[in-house]
C-alpha cells in the first residue's frame, strides 16, 4: 500500500511537467539547514530582567513544501506553501514550527496595462534564527529577543499603464495585519495604504513622483495597560533615475512623510526623507549601494520608525565552474548593512529610543544543477539598544554559521511570475511574460 502511494503522489507531481504543453506544473520543495549560533535566544549583552539567558547551540531548520505554477494567455499564477520546522540539539523545549503559504500572480489587464498581485500569510512560531530569504536580500533592523508567536497576513497590487511611450500612470495598493504574542503579552499592527504615481522616461532618465496615504492601527503593552496609536500617514515622494551604461543604475529620491495621529493627546510630525543608490546589472546577477532615511511601520513591534541605513549587497557569479555565464555553477550573496532606528512617539510628536543596528552575511552556493544546489553562510548580527527596554527589544550580538541544501523536483517550471518591475531606465532587465525558465536574480 505504501509503494502504491508513493507511486501515486510521484505521478501526480510528475505528471504536470510534461503534461498539457506545460500550462501547469506542481513541484515538492525542499530546503534543510544545519547550523550553529553563539546567541540561541538573541539574550541582551548586558543581563536585563525577564530576558532570556546568552546560551549557544547547534540547529536544523527543515523547509518541505510545494509549489504550484500554472499559466493562461493572459496571466501567470504561482501559489506557495511551505512547513518551517526550527529543531534544537540542547533545548528541545525551544522547537518551533511556522507555516506559509502565499499567492503570486501577474495579469496582462489590457494591451497597455500589468497587475501584479501578491498575497501571503504565516502562522507559528517565528524566531530570529529565520534565514528563509537570501544572504543578499538581508536588512539591518529590530528584532526581538526569543521566540514570538506570530500570525500575518498582507496582500498587495500594483498596477502600472503605460499612456504613451514616455509616460506611465502607477496605483498600488495594500494591506497588513501583524500579531505577535510573547511573555503573556500581546502586540498588534494593521496597515492599509493607497499610492497614485506617474513616470515620465527620456532615453537614460526618469522621473517618477507618488503620494502615499496609509492608515495604521498599532496597539502594544505599556506596563501594565496596552497603549493604541492610530494615524494617518501621508508620503509625497520623487525620484530621479538615471541609466549610467549598460550595467550601471543610478537613482536619487526624496520627499516628506506627515504623521497625523488620531488620538486626542497625540502630536503629529513631519519627517524629511532621502536616498540614493547605485546599482549594477551584468549578464547575470546583481550588485547594489544605497543609503536612505525613510519612515515606515514595523508592525512586527507595533511601532512607526524612523531609520537611517547605509548597505551594499550583491548576488554575483564566481569565475570558476562557469561554461555557461547565464547559468553560473558558483556564486556568492552578500549584504553589509548599517542603521540608526528610532521609534517616533506620537504623544510627543517626537523621535525615540533609538537601536543602531549592523548586519553582515555572507553565502557562497554551488549548483549542482539549476533547481539543485548547497550553500555555506555565515551571518552576524548586532542590535545596541538604548539603556531602557521596551517591547522585548534589547541588545545583542550573534554569530551564526550555516551549511544549506536547497532543491526543486520537478526541476523545470512551466510558467514564471515575470519581473515587470525594474530600476534601469530603458527597461533591459525584465523578463519576458510566460517564460518557464529559471529565472535570474
């Protein structure tokens, strides 16, 4: 009976990679992670009461599940699931188990119009060993101390129209919704926003500008009462980019974001923003620098921040093992990034208890084939908090060394939600629409 239905769920995900000129294909994923950290529980550097003790340990994280991709002629569809199991040597009692599971899809609306949609959701136990996302798309920013029970969901639009062929017309929308639940203590954080944007292109510059409004609702404890702040928040943005070559990008943006709280004792404020970044687009791969100020809600703390970030990261083949340079047998992930978050506080109408943060990770994966591959990473982790401690956010160092085998089987998928998005000015680096082929980065 066993080999029956192992043979039957073999037929069933195989099935679809040959089947019907590859309209749909479903895959089992599979991802396992071997480990050692310094900082099991991401303890404070300097013992604070109620915080967890500093204690290392060795890990395995193991990531099975499943995805389907499916195609029609005028849009492509990739739904996700994946079962996120944190298994400990020492300290059994810490296992952890976190689900996801999240939709993708990319419609061709009219002969001038693209809908990207993005819905996802997760439910567990989330720690801050998770690495599910790559060494080169890490962000330096505030973590709990521990394991926090976690339930969110988000979905998101974006709609881009392209009027003539200089000119687009953008609209974007989202929700978010974040529970978090640890030490008998409950935060919330939901977040509803509408942008409206225009593009105007020449041949190597862009201009873009967007207003933002958002809504939040954020709710925490406060000692022994919970405290709510709801506001409205309104960003006005613009944006300069520029095509320097054929590989490089540059882009410099501003603007200002208003923070109106709706409590009767709160105070609003008005935050400048800025950034640039410089970003390169060879063959294969990608490199990027930026640095930033900007105001967004961390619902995962149930706080508006306001941040000032330095980073540089690259996802770039290596020289050796490389016959064919679109598909690079080696290649290296990397982020080094640097921030100052500060929380604002809305009945001062002022910024607060501010966290520099530091984040290096580093991973050098071989691909045995394209959907086939292992990695070695190592990553450190640095959060200096202010002297008082509020919401579970202290202070902490952390090393963590990685050994990771990552796989797709069927390998080959039928259908790619395609990469309609891009900062190059002449548009180079998108993918064409119903592409089965592995995408790069």
């Amino acid at each position: 009976m066993l080999r029956s239905l192992a043979l039957g769920l073999a037929a069933v995900v195989a099935f679809p990679a040959a089947a019907r000129a590859e309209s749909w294909s479903l895959h089992i994923l599979g991802d396992a992670q071997l480990a050692w950290t310094d900082n099991l529980f991401s303890a404070p550097s300097t013992p604070v009461a109620g915080a967890p003790p500093r204690e290392s340990d060795a890990y395995m994280q193991a990531r099975p599940g499943a995805i389907l991709m499916f195609e029609t002629p005028r849009s492509v569809h990739e739904l996700q699931y994946t079962f996120d199991a944190s298994m400990y040597v020492n300290h059994t009692e810490a296992w952890s188990i976190l689900q996801r599971a999240g939709w993708r899809g990319f419609f061709t609306v009219s002969p001038r119009g693209e809908l990207n949609t993005d819905v996802s959701g997760s439910v567990g136990d989330a720690t801050t060993l998770t690495t599910q996302a790559g060494a080169d798309a890490g962000q330096a920013g505030i973590q709990r101390s521990g394991t926090v029970h976690v339930v969110q969901t988000s979905a998101a639009e974006n709609y881009a129209y392209q009027a003539s062929p200089a000119l687009r017309l953008l609209q974007g929308g989202s929700i978010r919704y974040d529970k978090t639940d640890q030490n008998d203590t409950t935060s919330t954080g939901a977040e509803g926003s509408l942008r409206l944007g225009a593009e105007r292109s020449w041949r190597q510059d862009a201009l873009t500008g967007s207003v933002t409004t958002s809504y939040l609702v954020l709710t925490r404890p406060n000692g022994a009462t919970e405290s709510s702040d709801d506001q409205l928040n309104l960003h006005i943005d613009a944006a300069w980019r520029r095509d320097l070559s054929r590989t490089w990008t540059s882009v410099v943006d501003g603007g200002v974001v208003v923070i109106v709280p709706t409590g009767a004792n709160s105070k609003g404020t008005i935050q400048p923003t800025i950034g640039g970044q410089l970003s390169y687009y060879p063959e294969w791969g990608t490199a990027t620098f930026q640095a930033h100020r900007s105001v967004l809600p961390n619902l995962f703390i149930a706080q508006n921040t306001l941040t000032d970030s330095a980073s540089a990261s690259c996802w770039l083949p290596l020289p050796w093992l490389r016959d064919n340079p679109a598909e690079p047998r080696l290649t290296v992930q990397a982020t080094l990034a640097g921030a100052r978050v500060q929380l604002i506080d809305t009945t001062q109408g002022s910024v607060v208890s501010g966290f520099s943060e530091v984040l290096g990770d580093v991973a050098v994966a071989w691909n045995v084939r394209q959907a086939l591959g292992f990695a070695a990473r190592y990553q450190f982790i640095h959060q200096g908090a202010d002297t008082t401690a509020v919401n579970g956010l202290n202070g902490f160092n952390r090393s963590t060394v990685m050994l990771t085998f990552y796989g797709r089987w069927p390998e080959r998928l039928a259908a790619t939600v395609p990469v309609r998005q891009t900062l190059r000015v002449d548009r180079s680096n998108l993918t064409p629409i119903g592409d089965g082929a592995v995408q790069t980065p």
